[in-house]
C-alpha cells in the first residue's frame, strides 16, 4: 500500500510541476506574440534606444525673474481662430509651475512657449505667449505667479492693471 501512495505522490507532483511550466511557457509566448505586434506595428521602441536620448543635465534652475515684456491683440495669420484675442508675452528666467490669471480667471497654459537657450544650447528660461481672450471695454489685470520646481517657497510674481477703451 505504501508504493501505491508513494507512487500516486510522484505522478502527481509530476503533474503539477509539469502544468508550472506549460503555464510559463503560455505566458511567455502570449508576451511574445503582444511584442511581434508592437514591432510589426513600429510602435516598439527598445529601453537601449531610450537610454540612449536621455541625457541627465543636473538640477532645474530656480525661477531667477518673471517679467511681462509685451502686450497686443493676435493677429489673423499667427491663430486665426484667436484672432483681436488680448494676448501677454512673459518672459520667464529657471523653471518652475507657472500660474497666470487674466481678471481673477485662470488661463491654464501658455498658448505657445519659445526657450531662451544659452551658449550650450540649454534652455535657461523661456517666452510664453498668454491668449486672455476677447478684452471689454474697461479695467483688467493680469498677473503670473511662477513657483520654482525645487523650492516650494521660492515664488517670483508680476501683473500688469490697465484700462482698456476702444474708442
């Protein structure tokens, strides 16, 4: 009777370890066959080849200034849809979240942002073009607050209040 059970033991350990393995090999191929896809499809890009473009630089510069350095209406050809919209150009030196408000009203991201690179063509700061939308007539103000990346507390503001009469 022992070499019954000793011999039903083994079979089904055979068994069990056997279905591990087919198990594995399944998911393997299925792994596989999903990479075959990627690859046929020129979606698959290879963790060498994104090694290969990052470039680690270092720390992002503070927010060194903010500085509003033009105002105007856009014109038709640059974004017709946006065209007579109000618009603030800032020009804004580090890194950091940016924050502007249009008369109290959040305008989300800039419209179009330019880097301002250095001699090794870094990106030191950058230009960034508000659409505040169709002005009325009367007061407004605009204002940015840019928070810097690596100190919460370091935060560098400015606004500009004007009245605006289309006579």
């Amino acid at each position: 009777m022992k070499k019954i059970v000793s011999m039903f033991m083994v079979i089904v350990m055979a068994l069990t370890l056997s279905m591990t393995a087919f198990a594995a090999e399944k998911e393997a191929s299925e792994a596989s066959a999903l990479r075959d896809k990627l690859s046929d499809s020129g979606d698959c890009i290879s963790v060498e080849r994104i090694d290969d473009l990052i470039e680690t630089r270092g720390v992002a510069p503070e927010v060194s200034s903010v500085e509003i350095i033009d105002i105007g209406f856009i014109k038709e050809d640059a974004y017709p849809q946006r065209a007579g919209h109000f618009a603030v150009i800032v020009e804004m030196m580090g890194y950091g979240y940016k924050y502007a408000y249009f008369d109290g009203k959040s305008l989300g991201l800039p419209l179009e942002t330019k880097g301002i690179l250095n001699a090794n063509n870094v990106a030191v700061g950058w230009y960034l073009l508000y659409d505040c939308g169709e002005l009325t007539p009367g007061q407004h103000k605009f204002e940015i607050k840019v928070q810097s990346y690596q100190t919460a507390t370091h935060q560098k503001t400015a606004f500009l209040e004007f009245s605006y009469d289309p006579k």
